[in-house]
C-alpha cells in the first residue's frame, strides 16, 4: 500500500509538471471540459432555484390541506387539452357557500379568489402597482396559518354587512406605514377607501407574499368587481389520517353540487402540495434528463479532444519513457501516470467549469429569475465523478499505448 502510494505521488507531480510545461496545450483542451461542466451547472443549479421556489410555494399548503377549483394548478400539456379545462363552468360563490356549508366533515374551511393587482396608497406611502387583492372569508387564515400580527382578521360579520375593510400582510404594512402600527387606518385600493383591521405575518416564500397582499371580505369584492368569478374552496383537516377520506367526501360533494352525472370524470379539480410537487419533480425530471443529455455532448467533445492530445503527449514524449522504462519503471506506472493526467486535466477545467457555472446559475436566478440562489451540492459531485470517468475512459488508451512502448525503440526514437 505505500509503494502504491508513492508511485501515486510521483506519477501526480510527473502528470502536474507535464500539464505547466504545455500551458497553452492544456487550457485549450481543459476548455472543453469547463464549457460542458459550466452548462449542466448552470442549468442545473438554475432548475433547482425554480424548483426550490414553486415547491415552497406549493408546499405552503400544508400536508393536510387541499383547494378545489376549476383548473388543474399545472398543466403540461397541448392547447386541445388546456381548453377541455377551460370549458368548464367556475366553481362560483353560491356552489362554493352550499359546499361550505354541507362539508360538516372538515373543520377548516375558507374561500378565496383574486381580484386585481393594483398600488396601494396611504397618506404616509405607497406600494408598488404588483399588490395582490383578494378576496377571502374568515376560515382563510387558518388554512393558510396566517398568524395575524396586530389586529384582527375578518370576520363573519364583515362578509355578512360587505364592509370596507382590509387586512394587509406586513410587506405593505411596513410599506405604508414605516412609523407605526396599521391597524385603524385608512387605506385607498384604486382610489376606494377601505380600513385597515389587521396585519399578519407572511408564511411562505411566494412572489406574491413577496411583492404584497391585501385580503378583503370576499362578498365585498365580488360586489365591487363582479360577481362571475371562479372561487377557490381551501379545506384542512387536523389529523393527516383523515385526510384521504376527507377529499373523497369533498370530492363527493362538490360532485352532487356540480350535479356531476354518475360514471363521468370530475369537471374540477382538487389539488394537494404532495400531488402537485410530485407532478412538477416528474416534469422536471425529464427536462433535466434531456439538458444533461445535451450538456454531455460537450464533454464527449472534450473527451475526444483529451484523448487526442494525449496521444500527442505519448508521441512527444516517447524517448523520456523509454528512459524511464530503461530504468526500471515498470508498465503499470506509466500507465498511472498518464491515466493521471488525463484526469488532472479533466478535473482541473471541472472545478473551473463547476466555479462559472455556480456564478452564471446565481446571477441568473438573482437578476433574472428573482429566486433565492441555490447550491446542488450532488450535481457539483457528480460533475466532478462524470470528469473523472471522462478522463479515465478518453485516457486509456493513450495511457495503454505509452505503457507498451518497446524500451529499444523508445529509445532509439529522436
């Protein structure tokens, strides 16, 4: 074991000298391999960003929550498809009141819809014009655990009277007013007044509660802008254990409600975070699958490339293994030394391609993208594996040829 160490070492110094003494030589063919590492880095590091912000956002839904509506939450199919979606008739308010209602089976239940995006103003600041409005009952908060911070949140009554009041989340609260509390004061949306009641705390990470959100009653909304609107029905269950049967029995009651005939598919849809990231990962899968397929042209590329100056190498440098082998050096060492090179090289403009590609991913993700920046630390390992594989495999052959040189011929070679 230390005499295989040792010969290690050797042949790693031999391999790092060879590399310094033919620097243009070898940034040229290492450039192959830092383009291909760069590219599946930064699609890679840039896929995860997305994915990371779209399951955060569907995770905010909790294990033991699921939302009934029109649409699917995603959808990736052709335009036929999407338009068998669209036909469908909204799940509107009163379909939505009967279910919450009826739904005695689910101790949580809120119904929610957006309005508009719009500024926000108050006499002490404005928002930017990207605040979502919506419009929400009381059970809403729960769902969502919006923990209200100040305040309250709205209640019943405040649906049933379709008062003028609004309950911001802390992004415009602060915005609006930077110097004290919110609660009490009047607001304007679009010019019409409304009073704040309450501020709560964001939860989840989503662009949304990002750039801002006001709630108000929802029948207040739908009389100001338009009672055709497709509702969404949250529900949450408290044990997890129920949850399966209690989107069985919402599934059965939206259906009578729909008057849905026995034997036809359901005309709406109940999305869970569970389904819905599970659908996303299957999606993404196979983008990443054919990305890295692409990616790996280029390293098949360099491979070749690597090959190709290695065997330029071995020709180079004939006379100097012939001496090594007159020597004593045996085959199998100059077999480690060459095969050590290939893989210096290819590691080498792996760590440099791995280095852009973690930059060009997080200036991508934060000035393009506008998500958190992430780091896969499995792909930059497997970035670094598939270089080593590369250099073993493209310098094989050229490693075998220069350990089964003829120490004569070798020598006699000028």
């Amino acid at each position: 074991m230390k005499r295989f160490l040792i010969e290690f070492r050797e042949s790693a110094a031999l391999a790092l000298s060879s590399i310094a003494a033919h620097k243009l030589r070898s940034a040229l063919t290492l450039l192959g391999v830092l383009v291909g590492v760069f590219s599946i880095i930064l699609v890679m590091t840039a896929m995860r960003a997305m994915q990371n912000n779209i399951e955060n956002q569907l995770g905010g839904l909790g294990a033991k929550t699921f939302v009934v509506q029109k649409m699917p939450g995603a959808y990736f199919g052709g335009r036929e498809g999407l338009m068998k979606f669209w036909r469908r008739h909204d799940v509107d308010y009163p379909q939505a009141q009967r279910f919450e209602r009826q739904a005695n089976f689910a101790p949580h239940i809120g119904l929610h819809t957006n309005f508009t995006t719009s500024e926000v103003t108050s006499i002490y600041g404005k928002t930017p014009p990207n605040v979502m409005v919506g419009g929400v009952t009381p059970g809403v908060f729960v769902v969502n655990r919006w923990d209200i911070a100040e305040g309250r949140a709205l209640l019943e009554s405040d649906l049933e009277s379709s008062r003028d009041v609004c309950v911001l989340n802390d992004v415009v609260a602060r915005a609006l007013f930077p110097h004290g509390s919110a609660v009490g004061q009047r607001i304007k949306i679009a010019a019409i007044p409304y009073t704040v009641v309450g501020v709560f705390e964001n939860t989840t990470s989503g662009n949304m509660e990002v750039n801002g959100l006001v709630q108000i009653p929802l029948t207040t909304g739908l009389n100001r802008y338009g009672r055709t609107r497709e509702i969404s029905i949250l529900v949450t269950v408290d044990d997890a254990a129920t949850f399966d049967d209690t989107v069985e029995q919402a599934r059965g009651l939206v259906r009578s409600i729909r008057k849905v005939p026995p034997g036809k598919e359901d005309d709406f849809e109940i999305l869970t975070s569970a389904a819905m990231i599970e659908q996303f990962q299957k999606v993404t899968r196979a983008v990443r699958l054919g990305l890295t397929f692409v990616s790996s042209i280029a390293l098949l590329a360099a491979g070749v490339g690597i090959m190709n100056i290695m065997l330029v190498s071995v020709t180079e440098r004939t006379r100097e293994i012939g001496v090594r082998r007159a020597l004593g050096a045996r085959r199998s060492s100059i077999l480690t030394q060459f095969l050590i090179e290939a893989v210096v090289l290819c590691q080498i403009g792996g760590i440099l391609g791995i280095a852009a590609g973690l930059t060009g991913a997080r200036l991508l993700a934060t000035y393009l993208l506008h998500l958190p920046p992430a780091y896969p630390l499995d792909w930059t390992v497997f970035a670094l594996v598939i270089c080593s594989v590369v250099g073993l495999v493209f310098g094989s052959y050229p490693a075998w040829k220069a350990s089964h040189l003829d120490p004569i011929d070798a020598l006699r070679y000028e």
